[in-house]
C-alpha cells in the first residue's frame, strides 16, 4: 500500500507540475495531502515495529 501511495503521490506531483486549472490542482493537492498522512502513518506503524523487534533482540541478548 505504501508504494502505491507514494507512486501516485509522484504522480500528482507530475500532474501539478504542468499546470493545471485551479479547481483541478486543488483536487490533486488535496489528494496528494490525503495520501501524504497516510503515508506518514504507515511510517510510523514500520516504525514501531522496528523499535519493538530491536527491544526484542535486545532483551534476548541481555537475558
């Protein structure tokens, strides 16, 4: 999902890039700020399971 989501955001950035009409990059903008949270959340979940399997691997060593 992430990939995809940043694939499109790559997209959108192309697309405002040309020079839409006003309505139309609104719409991508407000899309592309949509998907940019969701990216960031998806980060944030990989993230701490990152952190977790370190916490994990850490405790295994010590213990």
């Amino acid at each position: 999902m992430l990939e995809k989501d940043i694939k499109r955001l790559e997209e959108i950035a192309a697309l405002l890039e040309q020079g839409k009409t006003l309505d139309e990059s609104l719409k991508l903008y407000e899309e592309g700020v949509k998907l940019a949270k969701l990216c960031l959340q998806e980060l944030e979940k990989a993230k701490g399971k990152i952190v977790m399997i370190k916490k994990q691997f850490e405790e295994e060593e010590n213990g």
